[in-house]
C-alpha cells in the first residue's frame, strides 16, 4: 500500500491480511490507549503524551532489538521516504515563453470544477466544524483564507486546499487551539519539503495510524451513537447513507448524495408546515369601515360564504398542494355555508415559487366549477 492511494474495501482486505495484523495490532493498541487516556483525564495534553510515548517505545524497542531501519522501511513500520533536495518555489523556476497558452485554456473548465467543489467543500467543512467545535466560523474570513492560501500555494507548486475537518478536530482534541498550533506546522511542512524528508523516517506507522484510528473512532462515536439521541430518525438514517456511500463508492459520491438527500429531506419537512396560519369567514373578520346597520345585519347572514385564509411561510408546490386540499376539503363539508368567495392573504408569506403555479391553476378550475371567486 502506497501513501497516495485511498481507503476502499479492497486496501481494508489488504491491511487485514496476515502480515499486516502486527501493524495493525500496535496501531490498534495506540488507539485504545489514546481512547483511555482521554476517558480517564480530562487533559488536552494526554493524547500528544501517549504519541510521544508510542515512539520513544518503539524506538526503544529498535535499539534493543537491533533491527534495521531499512527491514522496517521495507516491512511498512516506518514511512519508506527518500531524501529529497531543496526545492525552489516553482515560480522561479518557470520559462514563461515555453508555455503553450492554448494547452491552459482548454484546461480552464477543469479550473473551475476544481474552484467550485473546493468552495462548497469549504463551506461544508466549515458548518460541520461550527457544530463539533461549538463556535461560530466567519465563513468570509476562510473564503478570503483560502483564496489567499491557493495563491500562494499555487507559486510555490501546491495543490488547490480549503480547510480540512479531520485534521482540524484532530488538532482542537490534542489542545491545538491557537493559530500559533497552523503556524508550527507549515514550518514542519516547509522544513521537510526545503530541508530534506529523513527525518519522518523516524516516526512509525503504526503510531500515526493508532492516532487515526482513534480520531475515527471519536468522530464515529459522536456522529453515529451520541446522534442518535440528537437527531431524527430521517437525518440519521442521511448520516448513516452518507458514511455508507462514502465507505463503499468514494467521498465525492458520498458529499453529493448527502447534498441531494438533504434537499429531499428539506422538502418533505418543509410541506409538512401549516401553510394555513389563520382560517375565518366574514362573519368573525370584516371591514374595519363604518357601514349601515344594514349591510352589517347581511353580513352576520351571509358572511359564511365568504373565505378568508391567512397564508405563511414560503409557498412552493409542496405547501401549495397542501393548501388546495384544504380548500378542497372545505368546499366538501356540507355543515357548513356554501363559498361564494375566497380570499387568500400572502401578507405574512415570504415568499412563492414557480412551482407552485400549477396548484393555483387547478385552484383556479375548482372555482371555476364550483362557481365562487378567488381574491388574492
């Protein structure tokens, strides 16, 4: 298994195979240790502990033992790294006249499926941070990072980047919580790519995936068990699709298809609010203008004809269907007056979609048929 290849079930089957389990069993130990440590003391500085701990034994253990880093290198429990040179930021490195301008704008549609699906990452990583950390995120000011940071990536030959949930909460949990915490480790970074790569040798495997392992298991245990008793039943069963889908097919499929089961989700709580805020007949609210004693004595006879519907929230098709059921639904009821007018009052809507123009249009037949008017 190489650095760049990512987590399926095919590469699980491969770790679990026999020669892996001793990398696996050690990663496992560091996790639960990890797991432990943090149940029993209630200290930032624990999980850095039981990582520093981890190596000095196992390099204890190398000493000892007098095994050869090369075997270990070659074995999978040290990172099998090789030494890289000094490296120049790639603009100062560019011939400018060589490049084929042409080449790059046939590119350009790729450039911007790579801006988008970075910025709605961005965005979702950053909502997802606001409730595992439990603090506001200015979404603006990371917009603005970002952008700021892929340019400068960009001239020093990186990769497009945004902010990352994982290694954020991974570093929140081990008491990373000041900038200085994203300062420190760009200067790792840049000290290893400027500086050479040796020194990574030194750290195994086994301890950086235990660490992995227990921020998986913390992460699992919050979204999956503590949700349970947070959420409802549709949004858990989202969650659990998402992780499935994310497990089985890749996170990309797994990001769209949370995307579209939330709009889905959205819709169907949305057309189940009361569109219908207030419901009255001329009889309980009428003109506020003076009128003759004997219009007034029309209106406290014939008043039940005439309809009045206080309408709120958003009217799409979901609630506008709803809402012609309820008109339906009151022109059957036999108790009560025939309808000779309806009046719909949006004052206290925000708004309507061109969805729901159908609903209304199959409003505008039933009155047709049923011989009353429709106010609005």
């Amino acid at each position: 298994i190489t650095l760049e290849q990512t987590i399926n079930m095919d590469i699980a089957l491969i770790i679990l195979a026999e020669d892996s389990l001793p990398r696996l069993a050690a990663a496992s130990a560091v996790a639960l240790a990890a797991i432990i440590a943090v149940w029993r003391f209630a200290n930032p500085v624990i999980v850095p502990l039981v990582v520093l701990v981890s190596v000095a034994m196992f390099l204890l253990t190398v000493f000892i033992t007098g095994l050869n880093y090369a075997d270990l290198a070659a074995t999978g429990w040290i990172a099998n790294i090789t030494t890289v040179e000094a490296i120049q930021p790639i603009v100062f490195r560019i011939d400018f006249t060589l490049i084929d301008w042409q080449i790059v704008l046939q590119q350009f549609p790729l450039m911007l499926t790579v801006l988008t699906v970075g910025t709605i990452a961005l965005l979702m990583n950053s909502s997802s941070l606001e409730l595992s950390l439990s603090r506001d995120v200015d979404l603006d000011m990371e917009l603005r990072a970002a952008g700021g940071g892929n340019i400068v990536a960009s001239m020093l030959g990186g990769l497009p980047g945004y902010i990352g949930f994982t290694p954020t909460i991974l570093n929140h949990r081990l008491g990373g919580r000041h900038r200085l915490a994203g300062l420190i480790i760009a200067a790792m970074a840049a000290s290893v790519l400027y500086l050479g790569s040796s020194v990574m040798s030194f750290i195994p495997l086994p301890v950086l995936g235990g660490l992995l392992l227990w921020l998986g298991a913390s992460l699992v245990y919050d979204w999956l068990y503590r949700a349970w008793f947070k959420v409802s039943w549709p949004e858990y069963l989202v969650m659990i699709t998402i992780l499935i889908v994310v497990v089985f097919v890749g996170m990309l499929e797994g990001v769209f298809t949370g995307l579209i089961a939330g709009i889905i989700l959205f819709v169907v709580d949305y057309s189940r609010i009361e569109v219908i805020k207030t419901q009255l007949t001329a009889k309980q609210f009428n003109s506020r203008r003076e009128m003759p004693e004997l219009w007034r004595e029309h209106m406290r006879q014939h008043g039940g004809s005439i309809v009045i519907l206080k309408l709120q929230g958003f009217i799409f098709f979901g609630t506008a269907h709803q809402l012609v059921e309820r008109i339906s639904s009151r022109l059957r009821s036999a108790d009560q007056a025939k309808v000779r007018f309806l009046v719909l009052d949006f004052r206290h809507t925000s708004g309507i979609d061109s969805s729901a123009v159908l609903s209304f249009i199959k409003l505008e037949r039933i009155a047709i048929e049923q011989r009353f008017k429709v106010v609005m």
